[in-house]
C-alpha cells in the first residue's frame, strides 16, 4: 500500500491553509510551457483562494495553453507585468524550477513562498514546501490538501483536478496511474468532473496541424540498436510550416514508446533562441531509468518520464541526431 509510504503532510495541509487564510493578495505560479497539470493546479487553487475572499493572479512566462481552453478558462500573466512584490504569498505548482527561480530573487523576505511539487530533485526552497515524487501529479496532492483541510470540491475544482491527473497520467496510460489515482479519479467524477470531455480535449482532439507535425516527426524516427533508443527531431521550421505550437509535440515521445523493443524515446525540439529541449519517455516493463540520462544533459524527472534543455542546434548521424552545442 503506497499510503503507508507516503508523506502524509498533515501539518504542511493546515500551514498552506493557514498562509492562504492570511493573505489578501495571492500569486499562483505555473510552470513555462504549462501543461494539464500546473493548469489544473493553479485553477483549482486560484478556486479555493477566491472562495475565500482573496485577491488572486495567475503567472507564467507562457501563454495559457490553447488546447486546455475547451475545458478550462484561466488567464496567465507574464511576471514582468506584475508588481511582484505586492503578493502577501507566492505559491509555485508543479515542475517549480521552470519558471519559478527567475522571480524568486525579486520578492522581499516578508513574503511567504511555497512549492507544491512531485518531481524529484528540486533543488529550491520555500518557507513551505510540498513535495513527494510519489504522487502522480499536483493536481492529486492538491485533492488531499482540499480533503485534509474539509474544503467542499466544486466542480469547477474537481474538473481542474481531473485535469492534471489525467495530463499527467496520459489519460490512466501511464505506470503512475496507482490504485489511489483511480479512487481520487472516481471522487472527483462524482463531484462532476467531465472526464470523458477532458480526455477528448486534451488526448484525442488532434488539429490537422498536430498531425501534419507527428507526420514529420514520425517519418524520422530512428532506432538506435546499441542502446534501444528511439528518437526524433522537431525543428523551429516544422512547427512554423505545420502551424503547430510547442504543445503538438508532448504526446510524440509516448507514441514512439510504443515501438516494440526499443528501451526509451527521445524526442529533440527547437525551441528558438538556440534552446534544444529533449523530453524522454520509458515505460515501467522497459527496465530503463530515464531521468539518468536528462542528469547528464543538466535535465531531471522521473524515471519514466524526464527532460532537459540545452543550447546548440540539431544535426543528423547515421545513427540518429546529434546535439551540437553552442550559445
Ligand atoms: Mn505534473
């Protein structure tokens, strides 16, 4: 049973309450690139601080993801419109080091921080900090939280949960997807969350120019025999020429996980200004601890599921691609 090892974080519950209960104005921080996830965090705590009488903004260096927009409606503001420093509490959810750490020198010490995480090695600290690689995802730390404290799940609150369970176990696919993800799945659909909608939106709703953009990806997928990697490139062009946004490519390194007798994926992307980002994926029968390679490349994760990002530019071997670095 996964609840006897886990954090039960009782007393950090009552003292996120208790931050919140004291604050008149909230900063809730998602992460850049937003994905289900910190989505679903960030509304579902902007809900319970409103609920509360509070004063609450939502930031991110990214625009609010246009494929979550069928399900859930949110506005995120870049941090440099914001008078920072005006936030009585500053709350990060979900991959914290993707974004967070460019604000944190900027706030005064008489403001309350706080991370809700469950990724591994997050080197930041928080007055507050939640953090348990064993949970699935924010959204399902969150749903405890809102237990702990006897909050009333709306359904507004239960569809921003469901939200990021569902992103981050790629719709229940995923080896993350534990017994108690399935029980807190069920409660939140009893309290109305739509998630046959939310599956539609977010995994099988594909545009034409996510497809056109898998077309390219897919077509040259390579299979490096030595270590059972197979990988894949997206360039800046492909996603201007297919119109496709940085969100079309999640998806691209579970689909090519599903190669028979390759031992992970890697999928390679431009993402402008000579950033290269790599997302790697394995699966739990593979036997393959992903998140040791993204060490290597400055990245982290888990072991099923990891990133990283350097700078240096894409460029073709015979045995798959090759990262060249620069600035
Ligand atoms: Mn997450």
């Amino acid at each position: 049973m996964r609840a006897i090892f886990m954090h039960t974080f009782s007393s950090e519950f009552h003292t996120l309450q208790y931050i919140i209960t004291k604050a008149e104005r909230i900063l809730l921080m998602a992460h850049s690139s937003p994905d289900a996830d910190t989505v679903g965090a960030v509304l579902a705590l902007k809900n319970y601080s409103l609920g509360m009488g509070k004063q609450v903004d939502v930031a991110c260096f990214d625009p609010f993801p246009e494929f979550l927009k069928d399900v859930v409606e949110g506005i995120f503001i870049v941090p440099d419109r914001l008078e920072l420093t005006s936030y009585d509490a500053v709350i990060a959810c979900d991959s914290v080091e993707r974004g967070f750490h460019k604000i944190v020198g900027k706030l005064n010490a008489g403001q309350v921080t706080v991370l809700i995480d469950h990724h591994p090695d997050i080197n930041l600290k928080g007055d507050l900090s939640l953090i348990d690689a064993s949970y699935s995802s924010v959204c399902e730390l969150l749903y405890d939280f809102f237990i702990a404290t006897k909050t009333p799940i709306s359904k507004q609150m239960a569809t921003c949960l469901a939200l990021g369970i569902l992103g981050d176990t790629g719709a229940f696919q995923h080896s993350n997807t534990t017994a108690r993800v399935m029980e807190v799945a069920s409660d939140l659909m009893r309290h109305g969350a739509p998630v046959a909608r939310i599956i539609e939106s977010v995994f099988s709703n594909k545009k034409l120019s996510t497809l056109k953009l898998w077309g390219r990806a897919f077509e040259r997928a390579k299979i490096n025999q030595r270590n059972g990697m197979i990988v894949t490139v997206v360039t800046h062009e492909d996603l201007v020429e297919c119109g496709a946004t940085s969100d079309d490519i999640a998806q691209v390194a579970s689909i090519l996980n599903t190669v028979p007798g390759t031992k992970f994926s890697l999928i390679l992307s431009e993402r402008g200004n000579g950033l290269v980002k790599g997302s790697l994926r394995s699966e739990e029968y593979k036997n393959t601890d992903v998140s040791e390679i993204a060490h290597q490349f400055g990245g982290g994760g888990h072991r099923l599921a990891s990133g990283f990002e350097v700078q240096g530019r894409i460029s073709e071997t015979p045995e798959g691609w090759e990262i060249i670095p620069g600035v």
